[in-house]
C-alpha cells in the first residue's frame, strides 16, 4: 500500500511483523501482539502497533508512551470511529506517528491530517482509482470546518460569529454618529 503525508508519497520504513523475530528493522504489530513484543523487549526497533478501530482509547493510553507508531484501521471510507480515536490520542499526549490506514478516499485526507493523523495509507484499489494527484489536491478543498480544534481550519460557526458582531458594532457606531 503506498504511503501518503502533506508532501506527498513517503518512504515505508517499517514493516509488519507477528513480533520481533518476523522483521530486522522497524515492526508493526498487531494489538493482540503488542504486550509480548513490548514485554520481551523492542531492543533497536521503532515499534508500531495496528489498533482495532473499536478499542477503547482507555486501553491503548497505558502504552502509547512506549509506540512509536499507531496505526488506525478504516474498514470502509464510511467508518468513521478511526477520525475519533486519532483526535482523543491527540487531545490527551500522544506524540508518535498516527497512521489511517485502508479504505479511506482523498475527500477525508485533509480532515484525517486535521484529526491528527500525520499519515494515510490507502488501500491499493482506493489508490488505483484516486492516484497522488487527486490526494494532494484534496488538501486544498476544505478551509472552512465547523469543529473546532482541527489543524488551523477556520471554524465556521467562529467565523459567522464574529460577522454578526462586526455588523453590530458597524450598526452601532452609524446610530451615534446619526445623533
């Protein structure tokens, strides 16, 4: 699957492993694998692990200080619980790399960079439809978000706010000229 962040493509630098015995360099592990691996002892690999996207964030936090890497699975572009997981991690001290990985489409590239993640690996039948072209301009589309908090996005509702005050007080100071 290929590799994508703001620049573009990336180079993989880890691989996935069952645990340390199956790769020399870099792992990636699956949960259930995670505290084996983590108990014999990473020794000089960066050590990422591939989360369930129903886990509780309550269950990965114990860990996350010892990952290097947090990869969030997308079953479906329409399964959204990855956007969640990757802004709570955020929210409460993860610093690693957040990795969304499998069906996502490039419409949810620039909110999956917003919530967090600082890379997306799409699936390979996602990438053969919407190539590197269509991913990067996807991060020019969105400027305006109604959450707020998300990656330096005006927010909407702020936005509208502060319209509506600016046009009061330009309303107000018409009024005191006027008397």
């Amino acid at each position: 699957m290929p590799l994508l962040d703001r620049s573009g493509l990336k180079v993989e630098t880890f691989a996935r492993a069952e645990n340390l015995d199956d790769a020399a360099g870099d792992i990636i592990v699956p949960w259930a694998n995670v505290q084996a691996v983590l108990d014999a002892g990473a020794g000089n690999h960066r050590l990422g692990v591939d989360i369930p996207n129903n886990i509780s964030i309550d269950e990965i936090l114990p860990l996350a200080d010892k990952l290097d890497l947090i990869s969030v699975p997308f079953p479906s572009f329409a399964d959204g619980r990855g956007f969640s997981l990757a802004k709570q991690l955020r929210d409460r001290g993860y610093r690693g790399v957040l990795r969304a990985q499998g069906k996502l489409i490039t419409d949810q590239f620039a909110y999956a960079l917003a919530c967090g993640f600082d890379e997306v690996e799409p699936a390979d039948e996602v990438f053969a439809r919407q190539p590197i072209e269509q991913w990067l301009a996807a991060l020019t589309r969105i400027t305006n978000v109604y959450q707020r908090g998300y990656d330096g996005a005006a927010n909407i509702l702020d936005q509208r706010r502060a319209a509506r005050a600016a046009k009061a007080a330009q309303g107000e100071s018409k009024e005191a000229s006027h008397v």
